[in-house]
C-alpha cells in the first residue's frame, strides 16, 4: 500500500472515537481547496507491506476503537485496503472509509463483507457542479450518489460532509445537496481553511467562512437531514 503518512491517536476524524488514521496515496479528484495535493499522485508517498501496516496497527490496539482510511483516496488500493480491513474487523476494531464515493463497486464489496462500520462520503457540490468544484467529469457525481445510497442501505453509519469555500461552494450547493442525503446520519459543513498544501496556491489568500455563515448555512441542511454539524477551527464541531 502507498500511504502519506498515519497518526496515532486522532479525536477528531471519528467523532466519539479516539482512533488511528491512515492517509493513503493516489487521488482520482483534483479539488481546487485539498489541503493534501501532495499525495494525489498515485506515486506519491511511500510504499509499505500490508504486513508491516498490521504491525503499526497492531503496535496501537491498545490505544484505540478504530482505525479511519482517508487520502487520498482510499478505495483506488482495494486490495490492501480490504486486507487491513479484515485485519482491524478481526481485532475487534471499527473501521471507517473516508471516501470522494467515485468507486461504488469497492465500496459495496466491503460493506457486504461487513468490512466498514462508518462511511465519510465528501459530496463536493451540487452534483451538476462537479466538473467545477472537483476537476472530474460530471458523470462522476452519478458514481457518488450510487455510492451514497449503497452505503444508505448497508448497516453503516453514514455522513456525509461537504466543505464550505467561499466563492466556491456557498448555499445554492447546499440546497441542491440537502435533500439528496436526507436518510444520512449525520451532514458536516467544514470550514474551508487556507492551510496545508493546497493545491489552488492562490485559495491560500481567500478567507475562511466564519462559524455563523455555515450556521446559516446548517439551517438551509436542517429542513431535510435531521443531524447537522459544523466543524471549524475555532470551536470543533457544533450541532444544530
């Protein structure tokens, strides 16, 4: 498997769980605000055994509930990714995918072998804006939603988040959005953050949206998705 890196422990990518992540090498996406273009190339990053990756996991089961998969994007490692799974499911651990929804395919072969407890589905945008918003064809957003519904009907916990970048993705996403995944269990609105590596160098000089924008923002998601969250830098994650 080809990984960016992992950490040990994280509170803050399962919500509820102290957990270990793993970020894996190789994107299929090309968003403008990813904070880890570093690692969109499926070259990028360092190879390592699924063998020596059970070892750090295992290195750490003591510490944790489970272990998250993010990127990158998983799902283009299937076989690796499967073989962790099992590995993590065997120690009585959770695992949870991070995933952009573009492989369905994957995605319904390891929720049917009971591989996943949570998935974390990024809807970008307005399905009709994915070209835009996510550097993909636009039929990728029929991939999406095929993976949003299989992952609705599987006995997974299913979120859904979408991140807020002003002048990019603002209400009229979230209106289009909100009652495409009105069965999720839980919608997060992020906070877009000028951070990281992104791979628009020029997002870096555009201001974060404040905490009472995707509040409002949240109340345009709650006349369809029961649970709504924001999470920004200032204050964690909110519920409405």
């Amino acid at each position: 498997m080809r990984i960016g890196d992992y950490l040990v422990p994280t509170t803050v990518d399962w919500p509820g769980k102290c957990a270990m992540i793993i970020w894996t090498a190789g994107c299929n996406f090309r968003c403008p605000f990813c904070q880890n273009s570093g690692i969109i190339p499926m070259d990028s990053g360092s190879e390592i055994t699924v063998d020596k990756m059970e070892d750090k996991i295992g290195e750490n089961l003591m510490w944790i509930d489970g272990v998250v998969f993010s990127g990158g994007e998983p799902t283009l490692q299937e076989e690796p990714l499967t073989d962790l799974a099992s590995f993590i499911k065997s120690k009585g651990k959770g695992v949870l995918i991070d995933t952009n929804g573009s492989n369905p395919d994957v995605l319904d072969r390891m929720l049917g072998e009971g591989l996943v407890d949570r998935v974390s589905i990024d809807l970008k945008a307005a399905p009709q804006r994915y070209k835009e918003v996510a550097g993909v064809p636009g039929k990728v957003a029929d991939r999406v939603l095929e993976s949003l519904e299989l992952s609705l009907n599987s006995d997974a916990f299913v979120e859904v988040r979408t991140t807020v970048v002003p002048g990019l993705v603002g209400p009229k996403d979230i209106e289009r959005i909100s009652p495409l995944i009105a069965r999720c269990d839980v919608y997060y609105l992020q906070q877009f953050r000028p951070e990281g590596d992104l791979l628009d160098e020029s997002l870096a000089e555009r201001e974060p949206p404040l905490p009472n924008k995707l509040s409002r923002l949240a109340r345009i998601a709650k006349k369809h998705v029961n649970k709504v969250g924001i999470k920004t830098k200032e204050f964690g994650i909110q519920y409405l």
